[in-house]
C-alpha cells in the first residue's frame, strides 16, 4: 500500500529549505530576556503520557549578569590538569582560574564567580555546583567523552551548555589497542616481571604470532575503523561487527562487515570498541563465551561493563579464552583482590587509552575551542545536551517530537543485525506551507531515536547532523503537500531505511525499504503503517508485531499467551492485504515479555514472522 494521501490533483511538490541552524540559535546565551524552553527537560519528559506534561519554561535568572556587559573577560575555572595548549587557547579571550583538588564545597565556594568550568573524569558537576553558581555558570566544559559526573537535567534547567572533546583521543585510543594486542600476543607484561625478578623464562613466554591470523573488530566507529587499519598492516586478517555501520565505509578500507556469532567463532584476536549501551551491557557474557574459538585472545579498550567479569575468568579458568589485555574494568579502579586483574592470562593497563601527550593536547584544545565558542554565543558541535528554543515551537510540536523519536527507535530495530544502515528518508506530509513548517527539531528527534538505542551518544537539536555525521548516517528529509487544517502541523511522519534487510520482512515497502509511518491522533503519537500493512497502535510501552495467516482466533491465541504470562495489552490492530491470506497484528505491550513468552508466540503454526520491539 502507498503512502495514504488525497487524489494526486489535491498534491504539489515541496522543495525541501535546508535550514542554517545558526541563524536562530542565539537563544543559546542564557542572559537572554526571553523565556525559553529547554530540549532537555522535553528529552526526560517524553517517557510520559502527553496529557500529563507540562512544559516549563527557564527565563534567565537576574543574577546572571555577564562579564561580556561588564566589559571584562569571562572567567573560566579549570578544575583538573589541562594541556598547555588548551590552556593558553583560553587565556587568549578569558581569565582563566586553575584550581586542583578542590572538594565539592570550595567548589561551590568559587563557581558562583566563574562563567564557564572546565573539568575532566575526576569533578563531580553536581546539582548544587549550577545552584551555587547562581545562574552565571553558561557553560561546563568536560575535557574527553564520558559526561557521566556532571547532573545533565541540572545543566539544562540552569540554562547551561556542556560540551565534550569525543574525537581528539581516536588515535590514542587505537594505538592502544594495538599495543595491548601485540603485548599480549608476545607475553611482554609477564617476561619483563619474570626478568626482573631474576629469571630467564624463555621457554615459558613462548608467544604467537600475528601474521595470517584473523582479528575481529567488534565495534567499527571512530576507534575501531583506525584499529582495523592498523591491524591490517600487521598482517592480520581483519573482520569487523558493527550492525549500525555501512557497509560501504567497511569496504573502502577492505574490511568485511560480518554477523556477531560469524566474527566471534571465526577470530584468533577480538578487540572491542563497542559503547556501553543496554544493548551491549555484558554482551560477551557465559553464552558468548561458549561461541568462541577455543584459545581467543580477547582486548577491551572500550568500556568494562561489556565483558561479564567473572564469565571471562571462568572462560580463562578454562582455556576457552588463552589471554585478554584490558584497558577498562566495569568497577575503576577495579578490587585490589580482584581475580580477574591478578589473572595470570591476562594483561591490565589503568584506563590508559587516552593518556598520550598529543591525546591530551588534543582533548585540551578540542574542549577549549568548545568552551569559547559557547562563551561567545557560537552553537557547539559538541554539546552533548540542548540550547534554548523558543517556547511557542516546542509547544505545537512536541507530540510530533515524540513520535519523530518513537519511530526512529522503532525503525532501527527493524533492521536485520548483518546489514548496516547507509541512509535515513523522513517523509512529511502536511498543509504548511515550507516557511511555516520547521523540521530540524523533528529531524534531529528521528536521529536521536535511530542512534541513542545503539551507541553512546546523546542527540539533540545541536548536535544531531553533527553525530549523523560521524556515523556515516545520511538523513534526507521530504515534504508533501496535503489539503488539510493549516492548524495541524503535520499529518503524518515516514520513516525510510532503504538498502537494509529487515528482521520482520513485512516491514518491507514495495520499493524494498524499511518503512514505518505514525500520525497523531488526540495528542497521542500511533503506529500506522509497517511496510505496506495499515495498523492502528498506540506507541507506549512496546510492540509485538505478527504476521499471521487471516484467520479467526489468532488473536485469541496470542492474547491467552500474553495473558498466561501477565503481560498487559494495551492497544491490539490487525491490518489485512485481502481477507483469509496474510495479515499484520500490532500489539501494544506494557512489559517486555519473557523470552520463553516470546517463543510460545512464534511457534502457533499460522504466525509466519514476528518482532518484539522496545518503545
């Protein structure tokens, strides 16, 4: 079925305005006299009902009265050791104010003086930090990627920018990999402690060599692409695992993209530079382990929490993985006590992956550059939370931001795990004209929905083209003209994956793209097509999706399932292409079911495929 629209001679073509995000951003300063919205606080809230949200708006406080209209330069306290770099980049526009080691009261002692605070993993950015600031504090700051300890809804509510330096440390990262690699190969850790001792072990460090055998690159973003390069020239032979990447940016450095369970059993070495995600939070757990080629030699310099601890000791225990040389732990430091740091298979670095000189220079000058441009009222590639947008926008869009978000995420779930995503379609129709209808908060919503379930990223309307960017997405946006209310923003939102297998074949279009298509009805975002199937499905909670043979009492049956198990429906709709042949059944879930649950519903003889997807 094609998209549902009036008779063709109602229709006329739309040309697509890219729009200059620069040109109506200004409200990033926080010593703006309007009121404004915070995307932040629309980012947490979009996890509730829509009648239940209340938008709240963040006017400027009085006490923030810039050093920019006092005519002196703004001050900028840096809390944790910066390159030398950064630091005279910084002087040149602001007074800058290094101070070490302060504990969390001097902190807030000195921040209320500071317009701006630059920090790196040890200084904790606290809900009372931007309380004790008073409303001066425009920007934090945080010299690497990780913004676990600065209080991001703190941030936003006190109408301050932080921003990050995600890209300086690639290198470093990747020669680390590299080196933790052949170290291990070679036994270099252990012979240098055995040497200097007072042995001469030769026979004992026997290594293995590189040449000819197969590396498994788990993880093909920034870090992993530049190991995989390197690998290569050590003579290894080098697959890669990344769901979410292109194949083609794979291939341009003659690279295979393979399925996981394909990587993981095929390997000699397996390096990860995958995020830490709920997805990929343990995923080489006991099961994982039983997949591998007995004798794997495993490295991590991407985030602890991927490997289950004690399942890699078992599997070291065991000989089911010969070594590992880990950069991360999930706990940092990890136990001194730790069995799986005192193992004797294994090679351990304290978080290591960034600490080179030019690593740091370049983290120091990259958040700088970052800081001055917020200081100056310049949007920031790098933030990694939102600006201000006017109040009146959010307001009229925001269920259509919700749903914007709820598709993308439905999207990419659709997409078979061996194939990487190349491009993104987001078709909208609507009676607005093109001036009156502005998408970028919409589009950077969709990009937000396809990414953040997958990678580390947060994305919002600053940084959305920006990450896209990096992760080889390619996002193109389409308009369509509809007769309708001018009232109504927007009469429906499609989402188009094409050149992608799909898990739930259904989902395929007839020009074979992944498709998915949402409206909203009385404030409430709905599902309302899935491939060329017409459904009707609220999208909260999750989504059961079936293709079933037409028949009666499929619903039943699945129904009595979910019951059985007490898991609650919350909005049911089949869609039919002709009577008694195929038809699609959405389910609206409120808890994910149990994977036992899930395997009941694809073994009733007469459903063909199904999904279970997260909302």
């Amino acid at each position: 079925m094609a998209l549902l629209l009036p008779p063709p001679h109602s229709l006329r073509p739309l040309t697509l305005t890219t729009l200059n995000p620069t040109t109506s951003l200004s409200l990033l300063s926080v010593l703006s006299p309007l009121p404004s919205f915070s995307l932040a606080s629309l980012r947490l809230s979009t996890h509730h009902h829509l009648s239940n949200r209340s938008l709240r708006f963040l006017p400027s406080s009085p006490a923030a009265t810039s050093a920019e209209t006092a005519g002196t330069k703004p001050t900028v306290i840096v809390t944790e050791k910066l390159g030398e770099a950064g630091l005279s980049f910084l002087r040149e526009f602001a007074n800058v104010d290094c101070a070490y080691n302060l504990s969390q009261e001097e902190l807030c002692a000195k921040i209320s003086l500071c317009d701006a605070i630059i920090v790196r993993s040890g200084t904790k950015v606290t809900r009372d930090v931007f309380e004790a600031s008073k409303g001066r504090l425009k920007v934090v700051g945080r010299a690497g990627v990780g913004i676990d300890n600065v209080d991001l809804q703190a941030a936003t509510e006190s109408g301050c920018l932080v921003v990050n330096a995600p890209t300086a440390n690639t290198i470093a990262a990747a020669e680390h990999a590299i080196a933790l690699l052949t170290a291990m190969a070679r036994n270099i850790a252990p012979a240098d402690a055995s040497l200097k001792a007072g042995k001469w072990q030769r026979s004992k460090y026997v290594g293995v060599s590189l040449v000819g055998k197969t590396l498994a690159v788990m993880g093909f973003g920034k870090v992993g692409s530049e190991v995989a390069r390197r690998a290569k020239g050590l003579g290894l032979h080098v697959v890669a695992h990344d769901p979410y990447s292109p194949a083609d940016r794979a291939r341009a450095i003659g690279i295979e993209l393979v399925p996981f369970d394909v990587a993981i059993s095929t390997a000699d070495f397996i390096s990860l530079h995958m995020p830490l995600t709920p997805t990929t939070n343990k995923l080489f757990n006991e099961e994982t382990f039983t997949k591998v080629k007995k004798g794997v030699r495993i490295v991590n310099v991407a985030r602890g929490g991927v490997i289950d601890e004690e399942a890699l000791v078992q599997a070291l225990d065991d000989g089911t993985v010969a070594q590992a040389a880990l950069d991360v732990f999930t706990e940092e430091p990890p136990p001194e006590d730790s069995r799986l740091v005192q193992h004797e298979n294994v090679t351990v670095t304290p978080h290591l992956g960034a600490s080179t000189a030019e690593a740091q220079e370049g983290v120091a000058m990259e958040v700088a550059e970052a800081v001055v441009g917020a200081l100056k009222g310049e949007l920031a590639a790098t933030a990694v939370n939102a600006p201000m947008i006017p109040p009146e926008v959010v307001t009229e869009l925001l269920p259509y931001v919700t749903l914007a978000e709820k598709l993308g995420r439905l999207a990419v779930q659709l997409v078979a795990g061996n194939t990487g995503i190349k491009g993104v379609k987001v078709v909208y129709t609507s009676s607005r004209d093109p001036d009156d209808l502005d998408t970028r908060l919409l589009r950077a919503m969709v990009t937000k929905g396809i990414l953040e379930p997958i990678s580390s990223v947060f994305v919002n309307i600053v940084n959305a083209d920006y990450v896209s960017k990096l992760r080889g997405l390619r996002l193109s946006e389409e308009r369509i003209f509809v007769d309708g209310s001018p009232g109504v923003p927007i009469d429906s939102i499609q989402i188009h994956l094409p050149n992608v297998e799909s898990r739930f074949a259904s989902a395929l279009s007839d020009a074979g793209d992944v498709r998915v298509e949402g409206r909203v009805r009385d404030g409430i975002p709905r599902l309302t097509m899935v491939g060329s199937f017409t459904v009707d499905v609220s999208l909260e909670g999750n989504v059961i999706l079936c293709r079933q043979v037409d028949q009666p009492g499929m619903i039943g049956r699945v129904g009595s399932i979910l019951g059985a198990k007490n898991v609650n429906v919350s909005f049911m709709s089949v869609a039919r292409t002709v009577p008694r042949k195929q038809a699609i059944m959405a389910i609206g879930v409120d808890e994910e079911p149990e994977k036992e649950t899930l395997k009941m519903i694809g073994e009733i003889p007469d459903i063909e495929e199904f999904v279970f997807l997260k909302l």
